[in-house]
C-alpha cells in the first residue's frame, strides 16, 4: 500500500474513533438516500432466508440436505442433471408398497391394492422431481442470483461510501491544516460514491417487478404439481374403492380345518408315550467343561478412546439411504461434524457416514 493509501486508512479509523467514543458527528445522509438503504437491507434479508426455506421446503428431510452439503451429490435443486441423487419419500413409500404387494401375491387382494398403491407413489415421486426442477430454475436461481451480484455490489458501493465519508469528515475538521485541493477532492469522492449508491439501490427497488414474477412461477409450479398430484390421487382411489366393491360382493369362503393325524400313543407305563426316544448323548471328560478352558467371547467393535469427539448408541440404526452410517445398541462412534440440530457425521470401525443425533447419547462432544 502506497503512502497516501496508509495515511487515508489513518484519516478513517481517527474519524471513526472520534464518532464511537468522543461523540463526534459526521457528515449526514438525507432521509430518501436512508430510507432506501433500510429498504435494500430488508430485501437482502428476505431474499437469504426465502431461499434456505424454500430448499427447506422441497427437501423436508434434514439427510437428504446434509447429503447435498456433505457429498456434494448432483441433484435436481442444483440443477445438474436430471436424476435428482435422492431419493423422495414419495418414492421409497412406493417402493416399499410394490416390494410387500409382490410378496404376498396374485391372491391376496391387499397385495393387489399395494401394487397399485406403490405405483401411484411413485408417480408421485416424479412429479415431486419435476417442482424441483421447475422452481429451481424459475425461483431459486433468479434470486441467488440477486444475492451474489446485485445486493452484493450494492453493499461493495455503500461500504465504499462510508469510507470516502469517514475520510471526507475527517479532512473537514482540519481544514487549513490540510490543502483546499485535497479536502476538496475527499468531497467529490464523497459524492461520486453517495450517487453511485443511490443510483444502484433505486434501481434495485424499482425493478421490484422481477422478484414478484419469480415468485408467479414459484406458485405456477406448486400448483401444476399439486393438480398432477391430485389426478393421480382420484385414479388411486377410484382403483381401490373398485377393489373394495368387487371384495365385498364375492362369496366369503368358511374356513374348513383339516382332519387331524391319529396317533399311536403306546402302553400306558411308557413315560414317553409309546413314541421312541434318541439315547442321550454321553458325556466324556473330553467333551465335559473344564475350569482351564477360557469362554468363548463374541468379539466386539472397536471402542475409540474417550478423550476424542464421541458418542454412545442408545439403539439400532438402520441406513436407509447412501451416506448414512449403520450401528447397533451400545456402539461407541467417533464424532467428525454436525450437519445441523438433528445429524450428526461420525465414524466406526473404518465406515464413515451421518446419523440422526436422537439415536445417540453424546460422550464428548465437538469442540465449539
């Protein structure tokens, strides 16, 4: 940094110190120049917080966002390519339903149902991944968009300002200490950037247009999906509300017990009743227990040390989707990250993955 560069940083942080501490007052916005700034902080906000929500709203399930953070896994939210890397809860209900419809066969109305049942789930699932698709092309990139580069750039040019103003404020108070050109030159700086904040905010709030079609289309897709979603919901009852009637209107078959086998039960003073009994095995010395043989132990997983991030399981943990770690009742798991308030990643024996943290007790927990 240059020597003019050092001693304006200098100008700046005296100035500010004068105004925290000493009370001082520096120079004065109008009240349309502040008033539009408020405005351009709560559009900033607003568009940050919707945007986790609505990924939050697409993605309920905590594991499949952690799956994007963590693994970084293509997806339909970030628009990569079609097959999402996740599985909808819609589409592992339809699954599981298809799976237990084919088990209990052709001749099992239940099982009949389950299939059509699982079907329409999975359908379900489809039209789950085209509002994904839809509203992160129509909604969630136009405003991730404002987010990195036109609030950004506004907050690059109102931080910019206050140090011309901060730099301007504190050549003022010295003037004829410091030349007439040099503190004449700090004002014009002051107002270059004061205009070219203000120019870039209004036109912020003026184009407000934009982010109310964004929203249009975010609402186009919830509702394309939600009539998709009803049609396949009608044509799923309909189906069984036909299986009901047809069920109901067939003959009920009695249940008719088979004869029972006859059985010889012997003389009365068998003890066994006339069935014949196997020899009890002998028992020699060599087969017998002896105090010098050591018991078998059924081999554990390896418990890491306690003075490291870990955790106990308070039960078993099932994996159901790719990236979690499975685990059984009284494991001791390394801690490595905390996804968020309900996952957990850790590791054991070797095998790294998440977790819910209800299944869990915390030992020791993760450095803050």
């Amino acid at each position: 940094m240059s020597v003019a560069g050092l001693k304006k940083q200098f100008y700046k942080a005296s100035q500010l110190v004068s105004e925290k501490v000493g009370g001082a007052e520096g120079t004065k916005l109008d009240d349309d120049f502040k008033e539009m700034e408020k405005k351009v902080d709560v559009t900033s906000k607003a568009v940050a917080e919707v945007l986790a929500r609505t990924i939050e709203y697409l993605q309920p399930n905590p594991a499949s966002r952690a799956k994007l953070t963590m693994l970084n896994t293509v997806s339909k939210i970030r628009g990569q390519v079609k097959n999402p890397g996740y599985p909808q809860s819609e589409g592992l209900l339809g699954e599981c339903m298809i799976r237990y419809g084919k088990e209990l066969g052709d001749e099992s109305n239940f099982g009949d149902a389950l299939l059509d049942a699982g079907e329409s789930m999975k359908r379900l699932a489809e039209v789950k991944d085209s509002l994904d698709i839809e509203v992160k092309q129509n909604f969630v990139d136009p405003l991730q968009n404002l987010c990195d580069k036109d609030l950004k750039e506004i907050q690059h040019h109102l931080k910019k300002l206050e140090g011309r103003r901060l730099d301007f404020d504190y050549k003022k108070k010295r003037q004829g200490k410091i030349p007439d050109e040099e503190l004449r030159q700090a004002m014009e700086k002051f107002e270059e950037s004061k205009e070219v904040a203000e120019t870039s905010m209004h036109n912020l709030l003026e184009t407000d247009i934009e982010q109310v079609s964004q929203l249009s289309a975010l609402v186009d897709a919830q509702l394309d999906y939600h009539r998709q979603a009803v049609q396949i919901l009608d044509e799923l009852a309909d189906k069984l509300k036909r299986r009901m009637r047809e069920a109901s209107s067939r003959p009920k078959r009695e249940y008719k017990p088979k004869p029972r086998d006859s059985y010889d039960f012997g003389e009365p003073d068998q003890s066994n009743g006339g069935f014949p009994c196997a020899p009890a095995p002998k028992i020699t010395a060599s087969s017998s227990f002896r105090s010098s043989d050591k018991p078998i132990r059924t081999p554990v997983r390896s418990m890491p040390p306690l003075d490291q991030p870990s955790c106990k399981a308070l039960y078993d943990f099932e994996p159901e989707n790719d990236g979690e770690l499975g685990f059984r009742e009284g494991d001791i798991i390394t801690l490595t990250n905390q996804i968020d308030e309900n996952w957990y990643e850790g590791m054991i024996n070797g095998q790294s993955g998440f977790f819910p943290l209800n299944y869990v007790e915390v030992l020791v927990p993760l450095p803050q």
